[in-house]
C-alpha cells in the first residue's frame, strides 16, 4: 500500500478519539474555553457528517469519528455537548497531584477501555505508557513554562516543563493554537514542523443585547451609563495588568471612566493590588472577580475600549473576542497577539504605561477612528471560528491515526 492509499484508508476509517481533558477546571479560562468549544465544534461537525452520510460533498475527516471526553466530575457540565460520550475522573477533581497521577498512570487504560484509537492531550501532558496501536497527540498552548518561568508558580513550572517536553517528544502531532506558539515549539525544543499542526482558537462571541448589558451593569454595580475600560483575564504576572492600572492613574484625571478589571486572581496577584493601592485612583477600579461566560459578551459590549496588557501570549483570546463584540481594542506585540488581531486593534510594546495610555486616549478620542478599528476587528474575528478549529483539529487526527510512530506498550 502507497502513503497516499494509506492516508485515505485512515481517512475512512472509524476513529475513536480518548480525550483528556482532566485539567480543565469547571470555570472556564483560556486553555479550558479551547477544550469545551472546540469539542463542542467538533460534536457538531461530526452530527453534519453522519447526517450526511453517503453524500460526496459532506466527505471530511470527522466522517466515522467518535469522541470519549475524560473530566473532573465538576467540569462535565460545561464541557456537555450532544455527540459527547463524557466520563468523569473523580481523582481529577481532588487537586493536581491526584490529577495527574491519574493522567500520567490511567488515562492511556481507560482509553483503551472506551474502545479509543487516539488519545488526545489538550493540555501539554500524555501518559507515562502508552498502549500499543493508541497514536497520541498533544495542544501545546505556549512555551512560556520554559521561557519565562517566572510568570508561573513554580510547582507548576517543575511538573509541565518535564511534561511538555517529554509529551512533544512522544506525540504523533503536536497541535499549537496559533503560528508564534509553533515557532517557538520548534526553536526551542527542536520539534519538526512537519509534526506541528496549527489549529487557531475562534470564538462564537457576538455583540450583546442593550438589555443584557444593562442587567450585566446592574449586578457588577455600574450606573446605567457610567462609562469604563475593561481589562478581562487571569490576574497573574504575565498579564501585566499593573501596567494598565499606571496607565489608567494617567489618563484618570482626564476620563469620567472607571477600570473594570475581570477574572480569576491566579498566581502571583499580589503586586497588581498593591499597584492599585498606591495609583492614586484606586476607588475608580472595580474588580469583578470570574465573569462566567454567559456574561461575557455583556462585559465586552460595555466597554468603550478593551485593553489586554500582556506580556506574552500564546493565542490571546480574550482580544479576539473582544473585537468580535464590536469593541475597540488595545492590545501589545507580546507573543501571537499581532497574529491574532491583525488590522483589528492598537498595538503597542508591552510594559510601557505611557505608551499604552496614549493608545487609549487615541480610541476615547477618535470615535471615527475608533469605530472603523471596531468594524476590521469584526471582520478579522468572522474569520476565527471554532468549526474552523475543530475541522483542522479533525485532519490532524487522521494524520496521527495515518502515519503512527513505532512503539511499544510501555514506550518512553
């Protein structure tokens, strides 16, 4: 058999994909929207598919291709999507270290036990063994565990600068969530391009009701037309959120704004509340804590400009999303974010306050200005869709099943 009849033997063949997606946490952040948006997409692609069947025109790599999602029992409800045969993990759900013994020791078995031909990792880890005739592939989100180990708790850095590289090293393909992120796969760990597989992240974000974002307003204790900034993601150091808040404390004097900064304190938060503390207008920043994803669009709609200060990023969802909300945006050329915003934002180096204050001022005032950068982010984030990414994530699984690397079932 040819390399070209065995691609289309695999093509046809029924796929069984085992997915561990045990690190995913029930509220969901970057890495986990990813896993229950895409697994979603992907359902729904496949439904299309067996709805079609026979037809040539619905051909595709989802065509005989089954999903078993594996989950902390209190994630199973927001990675729920028809076409999702779920499992819950309970050692998932009792902290890391029993997560990813789990992970490492029992994920490859219960694959093989839900009858998986593929297993998929969707976030940076693969099991210690793998079973023999089970291909594996691996979502790398970004290198910064090894490149900038300080943006992270070290526990973490220790477990998954071992992990990452020894599962990058072991997959059939590696899967990366934007162009920058495969770069730097390659340069830094040596990967072949020809393993890596870029699926960009997408969005289904749209811009919200007057209503919704009346009622979202009402329960974050807005006034009804009390304009603001918003700053939307985890509060750890990478996302550089006191340099936002200086910038702020810059243009405050000048602004009936307030700053609405968003998300889930992580690691390391300390030093933005302290910043907050000393900026001078700490009782014009409002800290909302985990907006849950219903809310979200309201959140961006809201908002006369977004403003996303990071450092570095892998993919940057939250600014595709802003822009697909109709939002103006500011954003830095940390990582992959040029990539993600195209002609859809402000750019400007990170890090700088005066630099990132002159940039919000540029939208606040230029409302012309400000509105034909909204309508290219809404064009650029029509073109970021999560079918797209579950149907380059369905083609990257056929050429795992396609071309699987020799190995034995304790291969390490």
């Amino acid at each position: 058999m040819t390399e070209a009849e065995a691609a289309g033997a695999a093509a046809a063949a029924p796929l069984r994909v085992a997915v561990d997606a045990t690190a995913i946490p029930a509220r969901l952040t970057g890495a986990g929207i990813y896993v229950a948006r895409m697994l979603a997409a992907l359902a729904e692609r496949i439904q299309r598919q067996q709805a079609g069947a026979g037809r040539v025109d619905m051909a595709g790599p989802e065509a005989e291709l089954a999903l078993e999602v594996f989950a902390a029992p209190g994630s199973l409800a927001e990675l729920a999507a028809p076409g999702l045969q779920l499992h819950a993990v309970r050692a998932a759900g009792r902290g890391r270290p029993s997560r990813i013994a789990w992970s490492q020791i029992a994920a490859a078995s219960a694959a093989r036990r839900a009858g998986a031909n593929l297993l998929h990792g969707v976030h940076y880890e693969l099991p210690l063994r793998a079973e023999a005739g089970v291909p594996q592939v691996v979502t790398v989100h970004d290198l910064t565990l090894i490149t900038h180990p300080e943006w992270h708790e070290a526990a973490k850095v220790r477990w998954f600068r071992w992990a990452m590289r020894r599962a990058v090293a072991r997959a059939e393909r590696v899967l990366c969530v934007s162009a920058t992120t495969a770069r730097d796969l390659s340069e830094q760990l040596g990967i072949d391009p020809a393993r890596i597989d870029v699926t960009p992240l997408g969005t289904d974000l749209r811009r919200a009701p007057d209503g919704d974002v009346a009622a979202l307003r009402g329960r974050l204790g807005l006034g009804e037309r009390e304009p603001y900034l918003l700053g939307l993601g985890t509060l750890e150091p990478r996302k550089d959120l006191p340099t936002l808040v200086r910038a702020f404390a810059l243009l405050a004097h000048d602004l009936p704004h307030r700053l609405v900064l968003a998300g889930l304190a992580g690691w390391g938060a300390g030093p933005l509340h302290q910043v907050v503390a000393a900026s001078g207008v700490a009782d014009r920043v409002l800290f909302t804590g985990y907006v849950p994803e219903a809310d979200k669009a309201a959140l961006f709609s809201g908002a006369d400009v977004f403003v996303y200060p990071s450092r570095y990023e892998g993919f940057g969802l939250p600014v595709l999303e802003a822009m697909a909300c109709g939002v103006p945006a500011v954003t830095t050329t940390g990582g992959s974010l040029p990539e993600v915003a195209g002609d859809g934002a402000l750019l400007v180096e990170p890090g700088d306050p005066g630099v990132l204050a002159a940039a919000i001022a540029k939208l606040l005032g230029d409302p012309e200005g400000a509105g034909a950068l909204a309508r290219r982010g809404l064009a650029r984030a029509a073109t970021q869709t999560w079918d797209r990414c579950a149907a380059l994530t369905a083609a990257a699984y056929r050429r795992a099943a396609a071309s699987p690397r020799p190995r034995g079932r304790t291969r390490q």
